[in-house]
C-alpha cells in the first residue's frame, strides 16, 4: 500500500472506498477521480517531506532510540542513512554536553550505567545537516523514555 498521513494514514485502498461513496455511475470516473487523489496525495508527500526530516513515533526499545521515517515509511524515497550525536542534557538549564563516541541509535552508556534521573539528547539528521531532530530522554526508575522531540530546519 502507498501513502502518506493526511490526518492519519490514507492508503489507496482508503482513497477508493471513499471516492466510492460518491455513487458515480460512470466506473471511469470513480477510477480516474480515485487516481487524481492518490498522486495528488503523493505529490504532496514529496513536496512537504523535502522541506523537514520527517521522523515520527520515537521510542526507546531493546536499549535503542527508534523511530518511524515517513518518507521512507510511506515509499517517498527509497531509504536513507542517519548521524546521530549523543550528549548530556541538563534541563534546567538547556545545556548540552557531547558524548563524543556516541553516535549510533544504541543508548548511551552512560545512561544505561546511571541510576540517577538524567536526561540525554539525541541530534538525528539524514544528509541535509541543516535538517535536525532532537530527541530527549529521561531515565527514570530503571526506565529510558522519550520526554520530548525538537525540530530544526
């Protein structure tokens, strides 16, 4: 299925139903009215995700900051390749501190090795630099969370 979320995922099997509803007598124009939307859909997809990094649905799974990219989700690009640079973050005063030997999507050591509450900030981009994603994480109780995500383009 091709797509992107307008509002949500609208598939192209979506997009026929509800052209469906519109009772055209003429199967032609249902087909051709159902096609129009899903390039348009389409078009639009590839104009917006070409502007932003359009990363979605952080979470922290198996010791790993993962995410959804919708463009790459909903078949806009093929794939693409990403540089993250962990640091410190200290929320009371917005401060960053870099890790510098980390730089994959693994949690940091230092966060895995602390039983303190701390926050820990991952900068995300593909190979436009200028298009960054910031992902906070707390950890808490034994427990990594996602706490917040900052966009930058």
């Amino acid at each position: 299925m091709r797509g992107y979320p307008i509002g949500g995922h609208t598939g192209d099997e979506e997009i026929r139903a509800i052209v469906k509803t519109g009772g055209y007598t003429d199967p032609r124009a249902e087909q051709w009215i159902a096609d129009c939307l899903i390039i348009r859909r389409d078009k639009i997809g590839k104009a917006f995700f070409a502007k932003v990094l359009p990363l979605d649905h952080f979470a922290v799974e198996n010791n790993r900051l993962v995410f959804d990219d919708l463009a790459v989700k909903y078949k806009l690009i093929a794939s693409r390749d990403y540089t993250v640079q962990w640091s410190q973050f200290d929320n009371a005063t917005e401060k960053k501190t870099p890790l510098p030997q980390e730089t994959t999507l693994k949690l940091p050591t230092q966060i895995q090795a602390t039983d303190d509450v701390q926050y820990f900030a991952a900068d995300v981009s593909g190979s436009d630099k200028q298009k960054t994603v910031t992902v906070y994480v707390r950890k808490k109780a034994g427990r990594v969370e996602v706490v917040g995500v900052d966009r930058a383009w």
